[in-house]
C-alpha cells in the first residue's frame, strides 16, 4: 500500500466515527472532502434542514473553537450525509462522493456483520454466567440513556426509572420500590418478572441496532410489555 492510500484510509479512519451503531461525519470535513468552504455547506445543510429534506435526527448542531473564537458546525449521521450529499457541489464533489460512500458502507456492512454474529438475548441469558435479566435490562437501558442523548433527549435519564417500572407494571398491581419489589413474590413471579424484563431488554436492543429515533423505541418498548400482559391478570395486589 503506498503512503498516499495509508493516509487516505487513516483520514476516513478518523472522519467517519460514531456509537451506538451511529456513524456520523463532520460538516467541516465534508468540505473538506469535497473542496467547498465551510460556509457554504452549512448554508446547504440549514436550507435542507428548513426544507426537511435532512431531518432533526439526522443531523446535529455542533461548534468548534478555532484562535479563540467558536464557529457553527453540524454532525451529519449516516442517512443525513446520503441526503445532503447530491447538494453540496465542489470542485472535488465526484471524489469525494465516492471515497465517503464507500467508506460509509464499508464500517456499514462491519456492523451488520457483528450485528448477525451477535447471540439471541435468550442464548446470553442461558450461558453468561451471574448475569440475571435485571442485569441484563440495566446494561440495556444504559446504552438506550446514551443512544437517546446521542439524538438530542434533555431527560434521557428518566429512562432508568420509566422503563423499570413499566416492566414492574407488566407483572404486579401495585407500586413498590423497584429494590423491593422482588421480596414481595414468589418463585413462579419472579419468573414472570424476569420475562418482563428481558422483552423490555430485547425491544431496547432491536431498536438501537436498527437505529430507529429514541422515542419510537420507548413506544416500541412499551407496545412489547403491553403484549406480554395481554390475557394476563396481575399476580400481586390484584
């Protein structure tokens, strides 16, 4: 490999990044990329935002300091760029297109890769040893905090408790503290909660690896322990 291909792989390396399944790239080297001024693709970006071609979730506001000034600059997930790019122009547009695209699907197609190798949620729960499904649900709804900040939530930490006690709700009738609520069942209930547990866990997960927006998980969230009560009659405090 020469030393320009080693350099070009470790600048999209370095531009193209994210979480959470989430890839994103920088406006500014996005003009990079394509040879415009900054200014000019934030002009581009504001008009797709104000048109709704690029949507609020797609596309995160964001600044920079540069000589002790700060400066306006958007973070642009994948579906935003795919969007904006036909609009931007430059001088080096068709480069830069392809580079960026290609190196788009390529991390693309090494998620989806570890996203299938991933084992079923009931296989984790049977070999990972000490981790129960409360443990299982509170991994869960930690990354769920993030991904929702990640998109803009201002309250994303209410998720711990909303998201618990829906699943609680989905087994019993009444209200306990969620670090009492297992001392009040028996075996057979606290099997039950379990289930709930890891349908609220499994529901968060799938829709982080779809990358489906924050609150349309919770709906789904919520939609997964309404079946799961479906035909049941709460088993305390009923």
């Amino acid at each position: 490999m020469t030393a320009h291909k080693k350099a070009a792989k470790t600048s999209l390396s370095l531009i193209i990044h994210g979480g959470n399944n989430q890839l994103c790239i920088d406006s500014r080297d996005i003009a990079k990329e394509f040879g415009r001024q900054h200014k000019n693709v934030l002009q581009t970006i504001d008009e797709l935002l104000a048109d709704g071609t690029i949507s609020r979730l797609e596309s995160k506001p964001s600044k920079y300091s540069k000589r002790g000034k700060e400066y306006r600059c958007f973070e642009l997930n994948e579906a935003g760029f795919l969007k904006a790019m036909p609009f931007i122009g430059g001088r080096k547009s068709k480069e830069g297109q392809k580079r960026l695209v290609d190196e788009f699907f390529r991390i693309r197609r090494q998620l989806d890769r570890q996203s299938k190798e991933r084992e079923t949620l009931a296989y984790q729960v049977a070999r990972i040893s000490g981790k129960d499904s409360r443990g299982i649900l509170t991994d869960a709804i930690q990354h769920f905090v993030g991904y929702a900040r990640a998109q803009g939530s201002q309250s994303a930490d209410k998720y711990f408790t909303i998201i618990t006690n829906a699943a609680h709700k989905a087994v019993v009738s009444i209200e306990p503290q969620a670090t009492q609520v297992r001392e009040l069942m028996t075996a057979i209930q606290l099997k039950t909660l379990e289930l709930a547990e890891l349908t609220a866990a499994q529901a968060l997960t799938e829709g982080m690896d779809k990358q489906q927006p924050y609150k349309d998980i919770y709906q789904d969230v919520k939609a997964a322990l309404l079946s799961f009560v479906t035909d049941r009659t709460p088993i305390l405090g009923g």
